[in-house]
C-alpha cells in the first residue's frame, strides 16, 4: 500500500468516521427493508425462503497487494460470492460485508475496496446491494462476505440431479484465471521473486479474469427457468468440480477436450473461474453464454472422464496449496 | 495453544477431512431447507423477511488464546451475533460461520470452536443452528458469523422509536463482561505481564461473562411483543449505547445509578456485556429479565444523563482501544 497518499487511517480517524466515509459508496439493495445503522439489517424473501453462502478472502492465500488494487478486491469478494448464489438458480438479493484490516490501513483504501463491491454489484447483478457489516482492526486483511438470493418461487438448482443422457454446459470463461495467477507469478515479480505492483500493472490488460472475474450471474437463474437439472460454481478446477456434480448426482462426467479451448489442460484444472457448470435434459437449447462441453454417463470407476479416459481431479486446498513464503 | 495434545491439523489433514470431523459437530436449523453441502444453503423465512446481522471476532482484539479455549470462542461468537438478531425482536433461525485459523492449528480445536457453537445456540436460542460456512487458512485467528432471524410477522423493534416518559429497561447483566476482563488483565498474566492460561483458568468461575456471556435472547421477542419502542444489543457499554437511542430516538435518556448495581460506573461504562437495552410505553408490564433502570425525557443538550446529570458516552472504537503489545 504504498503508493496510497492519504494520511487518513482508520487508526487516526477511528471506526465511525471512517463507515461515514463508506456508506455512500457502497451499492443499495432493492430489497432492503431497513438497511445499515441498527443492531441488523432486514432484508426481503418474498417467496418465504432465501439462499446463504459466505466466503472469505484473506491476504496471504487469496491476495496480494502488491497485484490487487482496493477495488479488485470489493469487486472479486462480491463477484465470489455473488456465483455461489446464482449457482442455486437463485437471483443475488443482497450483501453483508464483515472487513478487518490493520489499523494503519489507509481509509482511502476502503473507500476503494467499497468502490469495488458497487461495480461488481452494478455489473453483475444489477439490484444487489450491501445491507449491513463489521469494521474490525486485524493484522491480517480479510474481507468476509455472506450474501443471499431469491429463488422467485422455483426449486433450487442443487449438485445431486445431474442424469444419465444430460448434456454438460459451463458459461463463463475455463481457465482463464489460473493462467491470469500463473503469468503475475512468473512476471509480476520482482529480481527477489516477490510480488511487485509496478510489474503486476504493467500486466494489467491480462490479469482481469483473476483480479476481477466477471462470472455470469445471470446465467444462473436462466439455467434455472430452462431446466437445469445440476449446477454448481466452477472455484476449485473444472476438473475437481465436475467430480463434485458427478458424484453427488450418482454419474459420470465425460468432458470433450476439444470443447475446453486451445488449452485444455488449463481449462481443466484451472481454479477461480466462477464460471457456472451445469447439466441440462438433452435437447434443452442451452440458456444465455452455456455452451456443450460433455454428457453425463452412469456412474462408472471415475467420476470424470475426458474424451472417455479417466483423470486425477485434483484441486486446490487452501490448507496444502499455499505457502507464506509466496509473498 | 500449547496444552492441545493431537497432532492432526489443518495442513495435515486438509480441508475436506477437517470439514467432515466439524460437521457432525454443529447445531442444526430447524429452518433449514437445505444445509450444508451445496454452492448455498437456503433457510425458511416464512413471513417473506429475514433479519440479518454480521460480527467478527479476531486474534489480538478481540480474544487472546491463553484465555479463551476453544469451545467459549465458539459460544461467545454465536452469542453475540444471536443478541444482534434478538435487539430487533427477531427469532434467532440460523448461522453461517466463516472460519479462518492458521495451518497448523489442531483439528480438535477447530471442533472445539464447533462445540462452543453448538452449546450456544442450545442454551439460548434453540431450533437455531449453523447452515453453512467457509473454511480458510489465515495467520490471524479470525471467526465471522452472519446471523439470521425471523420477525414472526411483527415488526421489528428500531432504535429510532423510544418516546418521552418510556420506560428504560435492561434484561442481562451490566459491566460483568468488562469487569471479567479487568480482572483477567490484573490477575490472568504472567510475571512479565502477558496473557497466561494457567493463570487464567484459575480466575475461570469469575470470567465468564467475559468468555462466555449468556444474552437473555428470549427476551428480544418477549419485548417486542410487550411493545417495546426501542430496543438495542449493549455491545459498546450502557453509557455510549444508550446514547445511540437516544439520539435515533431525538430523546435524552436519564438513567439512575441506584439501579446500576454495586459498581455503577463499570455498569455505565463497560462493553461487551450483550444485554438488551430497550424502552417501553410507562405502565408497560416489563417481560422476562427486564428491569426498570430510567426514564425517557425530551431532548436535550446531552443524549444521556446519569441522576440528571451530564456524562461522558465514551466507550471502545477498536482502532483506538486496542495495543497489539496487549499479546
């Protein structure tokens, strides 16, 4: 954070001054009943439910600063969560943001990770806002979001109805956000080997699909209304996400190599796509950016085949994957 | 966390196997529709609203681990996001929990977290449970809970409604939790004055309402349905919370010290204790714990007075009340 000029911190303006400073930033939501200033927030579930997820993005294993601006992180912090919610075939409602931060952290910078949460919410899922959260001191940056979703009185799109004959579709990229890590690594170094932003800027127009993923929320609840009988968030590698829908569904998974793109292996075991995969009856026209890349077989010895051959899942494990030297 | 004995821990066992020793560990929602496992959970909001509320704790601010074990950072995360939920007059209905510990934390440890969850939401809000959560790897203790509750059809209690000539009511202790933690910081540390855990759980039948405060929950509906005007969660300390009412509410509220107990100036000023502060309407039956403890007046220059007489609101901004060489 040093090319950050502003002398105001949270240390130096404390915790109320600085959510005065955050409010008008951050993204209104149309189904906000009552909204932040009490002990919670109440939000609309007009068909008597509503979707949950929460996930975490912690500076070591899931950032650095030295690649990540303020607002790539409000954005990818928004868009992670926003895709787990879209996966259930549900339409994003609403966020609560829960941030600590170390105490000298710049307030600038906050205004930035705000920023970032606004235009992931406009751009994606137009009507979702931040309802509530915590502003908290940490020597650890983590940003902690839990967001919700109306299902506008459908079924959820689970992991376990994928069937035998279904035609497999992703929508969003395959891929992309792990070559997007694997080029700041190799390039967004510097002679130490460590991160450097100056090197990561000048790698700017490449590094999006992993700095700020665009997933396809709308796509979810499209699969949803076409028929899709599974679907799940592409986070950890096609590969190992697609084990996920085989097995909770009872079947197996043959993806065709030659629909993964021009590197299929990437596509593969790449993580942090947040695109959407899903199966669809076959004959289903294929709703918004899906496209065909497998068909669903009965259960077999492997829950993923490609192009019928069996191959290791693999993944990330955020407790086998990282290593603090990495910066 | 030296006195923990196992030797199977985040890294050597990884994410999936740590997940499947903590689920069978957590409470469960009797409103979940669908729990744990997929991209999203989805709860049951049956009149179309849910309340909702987010808190962190964090390692150094918030909890230090020679003092607190396990199973109370556990309990005292539920409880205080649970007394968020209750503040609004809402049923506590679920948890989610976004848990993340360093590598090499015991495995065990994270099941006592789970126990410490579990026990909480059975001794003060039961039919609530945790419906999902997020498991990371951090070098900063850090547990966010996102709480969520069901109004029943009312409305929910505000700050902003507290009327002239109200009475001013408190259910749950005052200044124990911040007298809990004077105490373990004068007698809870080693002769170099660090945080030392035999010397703290010597001081354990004293500390509770510190590491483990029990919010009277069911008194948040009770007092919605009494008819409270205005009601809030005493995190902040009575002195600086009761001035949020206050101010919401354009009123001044007087509190009488004779009914702040033995030690009113720890009962003014002291944080952390979760206690429902509320008003209700003079000649209102006061429900469950609540006991009388002031009276609403018009406006005036200062939002709080003690006897009638000015005070300072003080209270705790963590990015000013907090030293990192506090251990």
């Amino acid at each position: 954070m040093s090319s950050v000029k502003t002398a105001d911190t949270l240390a130096s303006l404390g915790e109320n001054e600085a959510l005065r400073r955050i409010f008008p930033l951050l993204p209104e939501s149309r189904s906000t009943i009552l909204g932040p200033g009490d002990d919670a927030a109440i939000i609309a579930a007009p068909d008597g439910r509503f979707v949950v997820t929460t996930d975490m993005m912690i500076h070591g294993p899931d950032f650095r600063l030295a690649w990540s601006e303020a607002g790539d992180l409000g954005w990818k912090a928004a868009a992670s969560n926003l895709s787990d919610v879209a996966a259930m075939g549900a339409v994003p409602t609403a966020l609560v943001v829960a941030l600590a931060v170390p105490a000298e952290t710049p307030v600038s910078f906050l205004e930035g990770i705000a920023d970032g949460l606004r235009q992931a919410c406009e751009a994606l899922a137009p009507g979702c806002g931040v309802v509530g959260g915590d502003l908290s001191v940490s020597t650890t940056m983590t940003i902690a979001v839990t967001a919700f979703g109306d299902l506008e009185g459908r079924d959820a799109v689970t992991r376990s109805g994928a069937q035998v004959g279904d035609v497999i579709a992703v929508s969003g990229v395959l891929g992309e956000a792990a070559a997007a890590l694997h080029l700041l690594f190799a390039e967004g170094i510097d002679a130490a080997g460590h991160p450097d932003s100056q090197r990561a800027a000048a790698l700017r127009d490449r590094t999006g699909p992993q700095l700020r993923p665009s997933p396809p929320i709308v796509d979810g609840p499209a699969a949803a209304q076409a028929g899709a009988t599974s679907m799940l968030d592409l986070s950890d590698g096609l590969a190992k996400d697609a084990a996920r829908l085989a097995v909770a569904s009872e079947v197996t998974f043959d993806l065709f190599s030659l629909a993964l793109g021009a590197d299929p292996l990437t596509a593969f075991h790449g993580g942090e796509d947040h695109s959407l995969l899903a199966t669809f009856p076959e004959g289903a026209e294929l709703p918004g950016g899906f496209r065909s890349i497998g068909i669903v077989l009965p259960a077999g010895k492997h829950p993923v085949l490609l192009d019928g051959t069996a191959v290791d899942a693999g993944g990330w494990d955020p407790y086998r994957g990282w290593s603090g030297a990495l910066g």
